[in-house]
C-alpha cells in the first residue's frame, strides 16, 4: 500500500468512526483514542506507529468535537455503560 492511500484510507475510517457519546468531551475522548489506535496500526506499516498515533488522536479527537451525536451516533461510550 502506497503512503499516500494508507493516509486516505485512514482518513476514512477516522470519520466513519469519529466517536461515541453525546456530549463534546465524550466524542473527542473516543475519537482521540479511535484515531490514536487507527494511526498506530497505520503508522507501525510505514514504520512510526509513535508518529502515527499522535497523528491519528490529534485528527480522532478533532472528528469527534466538530461533529454532534445526530450525524454520527455509536451509542453510549464504554466507560458510562
């Protein structure tokens, strides 16, 4: 896979998993550590999986604050269930 597709694949799964959880701490805590597992994963093919997780948190954690619960809505975040 070429950097540049793993990149947009990435981005990809970021947005269609940006978070869980209703208010604005909630989405960006699990979407920070969404997008910091995803970017490890993706980091660790190319080589930085540190790199790759600060990437992936920083976007994750961004998705899940700009987004509301209408648009994207996976329930309950683990640590309230």
């Amino acid at each position: 896979m070429t950097p540049i597709s793993l990149e947009i694949s990435m981005v990809v799964v970021l947005l269609a998993l940006a978070a869980c959880g209703h208010s604005t701490g909630n989405r960006a805590l699990s979407g920070g550590a969404i997008g910091a597992g995803a970017g490890a994963i993706g980091g660790a093919l190319v080589g930085s999986p540190g790199t790759g997780a600060l990437i992936g948190g920083a976007l994750g954690a961004g998705v899940g604050t700009m987004t509301s619960s209408r648009q994207i809505d996976l329930g309950k975040p683990v640590w309230e269930r």
